[in-house]
C-alpha cells in the first residue's frame, strides 16, 4: 500500500473512531436523561391544550429551555385577530461563530377523546372557539415533539464544546389550524432573532417503527386549502319540486362534477386531492331547503395547481348552478379560506441527503428509510421563506415494532394520527427522536 493510502486509511479509521466515541457519549447522556424526559412526556400528554390555547404548555418549555441557559422570547407571534394571544416561544443559545440551526416543535392537541386505555390517557376538557366544550387529547404526537426538542436541549447545551454557532429552538402554537408558523414570521420571527441558515424538524409516523426515522427529498407534504360553498336555491314543498330550484340536488351534482378536475383537468404527473368532507342542507323529508353547505379540503404540491384546482371550482360551481336555472342573485357563494390554509412542505435535496447520511451513521442504516410523500398537511414549510432557507421534516417512528408486523402479516390498518386510539411507544420513540436531531445538529455545527 502507498504511503497516501495508508494515510488515507488511518485518517479514515480515526474519524469512525471519533465518531464512534461521540455516539457513545450522546448514548450514555440521553441514558441519564430518559427518565425525567418521559416524566415529562406523560406530563404534556395528560395536559393537553387545543390550538390558540396552549398558554400552559408554553410556560412548560419556556421554563425547561430558560433553565438549560437559552435566552428565552415568550408569546410572540401575530395571528391579527387582536382577541388572539399566541404562545410561541422562541429560545437562542449563542456558543460562538459558525451557522445558525433552527430546530422546531409544535405544541397544539387535537379536540378528540382519547380512547387508548392508557394509564396516563387525557382526561382533559376544553372550550373550543365556538364556547362548547370538548374533549382534547394528543393524537397527533405533538407531546413526543416536543420532549424530543427538550431532550435535544438537553444534549446540546451539555456539548457546547463539539459545536459552534446559534442554536434556535421554537416551540410553535397552532400548528393544527394551520396559522402558527405565520403568526411567528408575521411577528418577524426571522428580524427580532437570528436567521437560520437550516430549519430542522421531526414529526411523528403512525406507521413506521419505534427506533425508526423516515426520510424524503423534495415534496413531503402538500399544500392544504379549506373551500366553504353555500349552494343556494328556492326552497318549498316535497311534492311541488317544479316551483323549487332545488339546492339539494344541485349540491349533488356539483359534488359530482368536482371530481372531474382531478380526473380530467389536473395532469396526472401532479398529485392532488379534492375531497368533499361535509355536506349540510335541509330539515325535513317534504321541505326543499333554501341552501346547502359543502366544505372542501384541497391538497396539492405545487402552487400553480392549487391556484388552477381553486380556479375550477369556482367556475364548476357557478356553472353547474347557472345551467339549473339559478338566477344570478341566487348564485353560489364559495369562500377560499386563506387564513389557515398550508403551504406545501419542500425538503431541500442537499440538506436532507445530509440529514439521513447523518441518522444513519447515529442510528444504524437499517434505521433510516425512504417514506413515500403525503398529501397531509403541515404549516412548517413555511419557514423556507420559499425553499430559500434549506429545510427538512424527517419522520419518527412510534409503534411498537411487533404491532406494526402484526399488522402487516395480518392486512389491518394501524391507528393513524388523528384518531383517538394513537398510542406512541414512549422511550424508544423520544430517545430516538432525541439522537437523531442531536446527531443532526452537532454535524451543522460541528467546529
């Protein structure tokens, strides 16, 4: 062997060795660490708080955060409704010169009843926006995000002497409303605090296994668009349809008619959703109503076909009520709701290359595996400022991997997330979640 191969080989040999050592010390610190943190996991879990309502969750991460010694920003973020509060928090740590990493958790629970059985199952009851009260529960694992990111803190702060740079951590309300990370740029998230130079951040899978991460380049989750459409008519009597324009029926057939843009009017190399979720109208067997409600989720990846998809609808929903004879005071009315409506999340290619080579050197090869994109929806894409700031969401298996080859073998659907029987598998889910982002960022930063 030359003497530049040997070189190269023991060069080589040293740095796995060093890396070696470094996991191992990460190892042996989230080993200590894990007790207290699944305190507080069951802790955040049995203490839920809806969207625009998380005041006391917030207070939990601003105090553990503050205590790790980060400078710590409470309530900021502007959802301009002046009768909002929002309860972002935002924690920077400045540890010399070198690239600026944001890392960030949501912090929002769901109005659902939780249902898994656990000891530590939510109990917990809220008001909602319209005053009825209602069950809330974390079914969407916002509870494992965010004791990962304290986890993560944790780690970090106690390693300041293998990194360099500014570490940021947010913890951001309404992530289910789809308003909280525009609330927190609206508030100047990247003027009042440094600018990142990478945005990081994890997101539970209801079907991948717990010790588990999940990556994707590029498109990961779509765009997401709430349509309300009043379908009116004239209403009267079930035996005299013909003094009716009935607005059930042209309901019916705008239903119908709005599959077509998928099918038909959209490429099929674009992925998009249009799904009718709600229909309302009428109030008795013989009464033609006056009107009929529809709600409409739209999904897509690109901009330019969600404006297309948005465009057709309007126009599919007017004609279909213009060819039923509806005079023109009578028409439709649609409202696109821009307010909570989700920008596509776009994993830059470069950086989440990065991000998995990194997991697997941390967590093993056979750990890290390619997910398919979804059409769920997820407002952290927005901190890109328009895929200008390399961002990547990685998936964090929670399932008991037993459960998830049961539910192979045998063909049955595990509980997804949103639904009041999600059940994450704790400690292997966090100490996972704590490695990989640790790994992740030590390597951004490393000096």
């Amino acid at each position: 062997m030359k003497s530049g191969g040997l070189t190269g080989a023991l060069t080589g040999a040293y740095l796995l060795a060093t890396m070696a050592y470094g996991q191992s010390t990460l190892d042996r610190a989230i080993e200590h660490e894990i007790p207290s943190l699944l305190e507080t996991y069951r802790y955040l879990h049995t203490h839920p708080e809806i969207s625009y309502q998380e005041e006391n969750t917030a207070g939990l991460v601003a105090k553990e955060l503050r205590k790790l010694g980060f400078e710590v920003a409470e309530r900021v973020g502007k959802y301009g409704e002046a009768h909002r509060t929002s309860y972002g928090v935002v924690a920077v740590m400045r540890n010399g010169n070198g690239p600026t990493v944001l890392v960030r958790t949501d912090m929002d629970a769901l109005p659902l009843e939780e249902r898994t059985g656990l000891a530590y199952a939510s109990t917990v009851k809220a008001k909602n926006d319209a005053g009825e009260e209602v069950r809330v529960m974390h079914a969407c694992g916002h509870d494992v995000h965010m004791t990962s990111l304290l986890g993560t803190a944790r780690m970090l702060s106690q390693m300041t002497d293998r990194w360099r740079g500014t570490l940021m951590m947010i913890a951001q309300p309404s992530e289910e409303r789809g308003s909280g990370a525009k609330a927190l740029l609206n508030d100047g998230l990247y003027a009042r605090f440094p600018k990142p130079d990478y945005v990081l951040a994890l997101h539970s899978h209801a079907s991948l296994e717990a010790g588990k991460v999940g990556v994707r380049e590029g498109y990961a989750l779509a765009n997401v668009t709430s349509v309300d459409i009043t379908v009116r008519g004239v209403g009267g009597h079930g035996a005299y349809p013909h003094t009716t324009k009935d607005p059930v029926v042209l309901a019916s057939q705008i239903v119908l008619a709005l599959q077509t843009i998928v099918s038909r009017e959209n490429s099929p190399l674009d992925p998009a959703v249009v799904t009718v979720g709600s229909i309302h109208g009428g109030t008795k067997h013989n009464i033609i109503p006056d009107e009929v409600r529809l709600q409409i989720t739209v999904r897509s990846y690109k901009e330019e076909v969600r404006k297309k998809i948005l465009a057709s609808i309007e126009r599919i929903v007017r004609g279909t009520a213009a060819a039923a004879g509806i005079p023109e005071d009578r028409a439709p009315l649609v409202k696109i709701d821009e307010s909570e409506s989700i920008a596509a999340t776009y994993n830059d290619p470069e950086f989440t290359r990065r991000v998995a080579k990194v997991m697997e050197t941390a967590l093993g090869q056979e750990n890290v595996v390619l997910v398919e994109p979804t059409m769920a929806g997820e407002d952290f894409g927005y901190y890109s400022l328009g895929d200008k700031i390399p961002l990547s969401l990685f998936w964090l298996g929670t399932v008991d991997p037993a459960k998830v080859e049961k539910s192979r073998k045998e063909g049955t659907q595990l509980p997804p997330l949103h639904s009041s029987l999600f059940a994450p598998l704790p400690e292997p889910t966090i100490r996972t979640g704590i490695k990989a982002t640790t790994s992740v960022v030590l390597d951004l930063m490393k000096k």
